[in-house]
C-alpha cells in the first residue's frame, strides 16, 4: 500500500496590518518562498525569457498592483522583507501567468472545475483539479488570514503569491482556472491572481466579484468560478473583457477554453495541444456523479484518465521536459455554508478519507 501524501502546508496570519502580515509569510514560508521562485525562473527560462525581462514583468506588476489595489502591494513588499527575496521576483511570482502570457506560452494545462447547485437549500457542491507543472508541486500553500477587521480568508495559492482558490466568512467562494486568448499580451497588467485574492478580500455576492474583476486592467486570461449558497457563475477575464457564463439546470463547469461566444472568438487554446474540450465534455456528462454531497465521493467523480476519455486526473509523462509535464498536483473543494476550504494534495485517483487539509474561514480553524 503506498504511503499517504503528506498534507499542504498550512500558514495562518493573526497580523491585521497588509506589510506586517506579509513580513510574518515571508519569514514563516522562507525557504518554500526562494524555492517556488527558483521553479518559476526555470520555467520561464525554459520559455525563452531572459532574466531581465522576468525583472522587468516583475516590476511592472508591482506597479499595477499599487494603483489598484495598495495594501496587496503594500502586503507583497513584506513577503519580500520577509523572505529575503527581492521585491520584483516575489512581483514575478504573483504574475507568473502575465509573464507566461507575455511569452506566448501554450500547452496542455490547466484545470478542471466543477459546481452544482442543488436548488433545494441544500449547499453547492464544488470541486476541481489544480494541473500544474509536476516540478512545482512543493510551491502548494494554504493560507487563513485577516485581510480587513471582520473579513476572514482562506485559500490556497503558492508560497508568494497573494491568492487563488478559496473561500471567505461571507460564504463566498472562488475556483480557478487559466484562460489563453489572442488578447493576452506582454503589456504587464493586474494579475489575475490578485483578481482572485481581491474578491475574496472583498466579496459578499457574486455581482460584487463581477465589479471588483471588471475594475482591474489585465493583460492576461483566467476563469474565477464565484460561489455562494445560492449563486454561481464563471467569470472569464481577459484584456479582450470579461464575460459571465451562468448555470445550466443547476450545473456548471469549466475547463482552460473561454465558452463566452464572444470571448470564444479569440480562443488561442487549440485541440492539438491541449485536453481542455474533451474535459469540458467529460466533465458535461457527469453532473450526477458530481452532485455528491459526500467531499470524497465527489473528488473520486473526477478520476478520469486518458484511457477514459479524458485527462481530468493528469499524471506527468515523465519522458518530456520539465516546462512540458503536466500533473493534477491538488484537488480542491469549497463549503461556502460552513465556510471551509478542503485541499487533497495530488489528483483525485488520490483522494482518501483522510488525506484533506480543512481550512476554515469561520470562526476558527480546523486542521
């Protein structure tokens, strides 16, 4: 029987103030912080990018993050202080995707996101696969903070990076999937992950999620699915604007292809290299499975492969270069009732009973 996968780190502010906040990150998450960094220049590397322009993009993100949202920028000046790590690259961090973006990056992640809503007062039930390169799969944080007085976060990003998929003490929750459209470009704008980690700073109701994405200028694309007890829908951002998609009977999900007719038209992700409109597909024709009210059971309705019909589970092909394998690196679930976000670390052919971190936005946190 094979050992069980140690569970995602875990990082809990009690810091009020965005600097102090980040200093405490950064000095608690050094090492994971230098080496997530040395993941990406790698990877950047390995598309092209020289360090100079990772700089620049750095610095650039900085920027646009300061005019739009201040206390993140004041809060990611303190993961560098505390980290040690210079202020552009933990900038380049939380802009990884503008950067790929900017390098014309393609290929065949990411993730796949599913949300039902019963429509009997019953909770929604979330669940997706983060894909990522296998080599970062160390870079995995879960974080529970105190953004503002009364506002309690909890989500799970990579050591650095301000935000990505979770859930806030007004029940809202927010899933994550990258987006490639011929609008992306290499003009730095805010990144999507600030997007993310904004709205759940901020947001009670989907329609605020909607305002705080259209306020920010983007120069790459991404899908935050919103989720509230009784509301959803997939917010897909690019610089070409950003489309809302609505449930369909209850349902909705999402692969890495825009499914706004008009946003589709600049769709720059191509059945040839990517899996994403068979996962959208696979994941269509599984609405019962992923009804589930049992956190397991619905994870184990995502173990699909290749022979299946669908890579929705992904396991890196080891023969390829690093910049070039793909894995289901965590699979994610969000309870906006209880106010709690679940993280398995590895793909759903993974998942045991026992296997999840519980973070929790309420009151207090769990394990």
């Amino acid at each position: 029987m094979s050992k069980p996968l140690p569970l995602v780190p875990h990082h809990v502010s009690t810091e009020t103030g965005a600097r102090a906040r980040g200093r405490a990150l950064g000095e608690a998450c050094r090492d994971g912080i230098h080496e997530t960094f040395a993941g990406y220049a790698s990877l950047f590397a390995a598309h092209g990018l020289h360090p100079h322009h990772v700089r620049d993009h750095g610095r650039k993100a900085l920027a646009e993050v300061g005019a739009w949202a201040p206390y993140l920028a004041d809060e990611i000046a303190g993961i560098a202080e505390g980290s040690g790590l210079s202020a552009w690259k933990v900038g380049a961090l939380n802009a990884r995707t503008e950067i790929l973006a900017a390098a014309d990056v393609t290929g065949e992640g990411e993730c796949s996101t599913s949300v039902v809503l019963p429509g009997d007062g019953t909770p929604p039930r979330t669940v997706q696969t983060w894909d990522w390169h296998d080599v970062l799969r160390d870079a995995m944080l879960a974080w529970t903070l105190e953004p503002a007085p009364g506002r309690r976060v909890a989500t799970f990003t990579e050591h650095g990076v301000v935000g990505k998929i979770g859930v806030n003490d007004a029940g809202l929750g927010v899933h994550f999937n990258v987006l490639r459209h011929r609008s992306d470009s290499a003009d730095i704008g805010v990144p999507v992950h600030a997007v993310a980690r904004r709205v759940l700073d901020e947001g009670t109701t989907v329609a605020d999620a909607v305002r705080i994405a259209r306020s920010a200028r983007l120069s790459a694309s991404t899908v935050l699915t919103v989720v509230t007890h009784d509301d959803a829908r997939c917010l897909e951002l690019s610089p070409a604007g950003v489309a809302e998609v609505y449930p369909e009977d209850g349902f909705l999900t999402h692969a890495n292809h825009f499914l706004d007719p008009e946003l589709a038209r600049g769709e720059r992700t191509t059945a040839d290299v990517s899996s994403t409109f068979e996962r959208g597909t696979w994941l269509r024709e599984r609405a019962a499975a992923l009804r589930a009210d049992d956190l397991t059971e619905r994870a184990h309705a995502l173990r699909a492969h290749g022979e299946d019909g669908a890579p929705v589970c992904a396991h890196a092909e080891e023969t390829l270069p690093a910049h070039q394998r793909w894995e289901s690196l965590a699979t994610i679930s969000i309870d906006v009732t209880d106010r709690r976000l679940h993280v398995h670390r590895g793909g759903p052919c993974q998942v045991g009973e026992e296997s999840w971190l519980t973070c929790s936005a309420g009151l207090t946190a769990v394990r």
